[in-house]
C-alpha cells in the first residue's frame, strides 16, 4: 500500500550556515520549520570562529532566540581550523565543551579566507584533536586550484588518508557529493574513526537538471545523475556513519541575482528540508526497515556518534505536492532558494 503519511523523528541537522548579524534568529527559525533540533554552526563567519571565546559568544547569541522557541532546538559549536591553529587553542575549546572544529581549503567555498593550502603542517594539530577528543571534520575539495571543481572532491582523497595514517583523529567528510569516492570512504569506515554527511540538494538532484539555476550554484557542486544514484544507494546500506547535514547556505537575494561578476554559492534549504530528504529517497518509504533507515540517516546516527540528546518530537510527513516558494523572507534580507518554483513530492504536517 501506497505510504502517504510518515511520522519520523526531527532532523538532526549537523552541517548548518547560521550566517551573523540580524539574520540568524530568523534562520534558526526556517530550520527548525524545514524540521529540524540540532543545528550544527559552522564557523566561516566573516572573521572566522577561531578561538573558544569567540565560538562561545556566537553561540550564546544564537541560543538567546533559540532558548525562548517553541519546538526547542539545540547547537553543535564548531571551531575553525588553520595553519596557524595552536594546541592551546583547541585545549581552551575542550576544556568549555567544544569538541568539534571545521578544516576548509583555502578559497574552495564561501569565506575561506582563513582555509588551508599546505594540509601537512596540519597534522601535528590534528594529531592533537585526536588525543584530546575534538572531532575534525573537513571540506574536502583539494586546494590546488589546477583541479576542476568537478574532481576536487575526488583528488582530497590521498589527502585524507594521510590524516588517517598519520593521526587517531575521528574524521568526517562533509557533504559528499562524488561517487567515485564510496569505495573509499567504506574503506576509510573500517577505521571506526570516519563520518560522512550528505546534503539534501546532492541527493535530489543533478548537473543537468540544475544546469543555469544560479539558486543550485554551491560548493562542492552538483554533480552527475549517477552521482545522485550512486548517493542515494549509500544511504539505502544503513551505514552508522552516514548522516544527514544540509549545508543549508543563505545569501541575500541581490547576492545571488547579480548584475555584474558571480552568484554567492549555496543552496538554501533550511524551510523544507526533512520534505527534501524525503522527496529525494523516497524509495526507503516502501518497506518498515526502509523507514528505519531514513530515520537512522536523518537523525539517529548523528545523535550517536555525537552523543546527543535524543529527538525532541516527532514530525509528520505527509505525501502531498506542493510548490517550493520563490523567496522567503530573512528578516530584513530575502532568500532565493534551491528549487524555487518546483514541486516536492512531501510536506511537513502543521505541528
């Protein structure tokens, strides 16, 4: 029989862009709309999150909105890593219970200012992660500019084993988009040290069918349908070490529709993302043991290996076309989002 309702737990989103300034209540609000409890903050800020202190002062202010919303929603703080990272550094950031930090290539993606180019002088900081139990999680895409944004993803590979064979660091591979690289991320999983988070938008989508819409223009990029397969098939393994992580990325509109030089990447999916995870594996909706792994994928295995509190509700999934809006309203600035004008398969139930 046809599934049209699904009650499933609330996204543990763990790879979330809360941007700063007037607009981050307002994010955290379509977050927890799109379904979700549990955002993770990444720190490429306009400065950088690069210290403790600072790491701390941004999440307590976005906790003044959150702690006073109803459903509640919780934060996963992240440090930024980079070559001029200190072992006391991270040692402050354990020590107030910060325990997750953010490697980005040096000008791959939005405001890398600060990101990495000579990943060896790394290792002995991350060495230290290791020892002192702060989980590393990486933009893979290599820095050496002379690779394409098609097979960045591809060539970090190499680079990724070295932190494995010269550390005990726990890794996670964030928003994975290249299936050439499954074989070796189920390699790198033996290591029980190894994360891996998938976007919404990579799973739902190719090159072809996001070709010229500047409101899919992200980092890494959308690639090929069988890609997108190839994706959608690791999700339907139920690894424990594949989890949901939209890379949410809002820019305000006059960013994305420019009149001169390039669009802003990211794809902003934060007010509808627990019904384009469903849209885009759907097929797991045929089966009891399909259900579970959609759960697991979208909330339990990062609750897990993050040692977090479990779902705070339970959100309804109904199957029922509707039409993603043209914009949403950001506070005073407006999102263009992904899909715009398209039509997803589910919707979230009012709660």
């Amino acid at each position: 029989m046809e599934t049209t309702e699904f009650v499933t737990e609330a996204l543990a989103d763990v790879h979330v862009h809360l941007r700063e300034g007037d607009v981050v209540p307002h994010l955290i609000f379509h977050s927890i709309a799109g379904g979700a409890d549990v955002l993770g903050a990444m720190p490429n800020t306009t400065k950088g999150l690069m210290t403790a202190g600072q790491v701390t002062e941004y999440i307590n202010q976005a906790g003044l909105f959150a702690f006073r919303h109803e459903p509640p929603v919780s934060f996963i703080p992240f440090v930024m890593i980079t070559e001029k990272t200190t072992e006391k550094e991270i040692d402050d950031c354990i020590a107030v219970g910060i325990t997750h930090a953010k490697v980005y290539p040096y000008q791959r993606t939005t405001q890398s200012e600060y990101g990495v180019t000579h990943y060896q002088r790394i290792i002995p900081i991350i060495r230290h992660c290791g020892k002192v139990g702060m989980t590393c999680h990486f933009h893979p895409e290599h820095p050496w500019m002379l690779f394409g944004n098609r097979e960045a993803e591809f060539c970090f590979i190499p680079v990724m084993k070295m932190f494995f064979d010269e550390t005990a660091a726990h890794i996670v591979w964030e928003h994975g988009t290249d299936a050439q690289c499954i074989p070796f991320w189920e390699e790198m999983a033996k290591t029980g040290r190894f994360g891996l988070t998938l976007t919404a938008h990579h799973l739902a989508s190719n090159e072809d069918l996001t070709f010229g819409d500047i409101r899919a223009t992200c980092k890494p990029p959308i690639k090929t349908e069988r890609d997108r397969r190839g994706l959608v098939d690791l999700v339907c393994k139920n690894y424990d070490w594949v989890m949901a992580g939209t890379d949410t990325a809002f820019h305000d509109w006059p960013k994305k529709h420019v009149e001169k030089g390039r669009c802003n990447c990211g794809a902003f999916t934060a007010p509808f993302a627990l019904p384009l995870y469903a849209h885009a594996l759907e097929k797991l909706f045929s089966s009891e043991e399909g259900f579970q792994t959609f759960i697991n994928f979208t909330s339990r295995n990062a609750r897990k290996r993050y040692k977090l509190p479990e779902s705070s509700r339970q959100v309804k999934l109904v199957r029922k076309p509707w039409e993603i809006p043209l914009k949403y309203e950001v506070g005073p600035q407006t999102a263009s989002p992904f899909w715009a004008g398209q039509i997803l398969n589910w919707k979230i139930a009012d709660y």
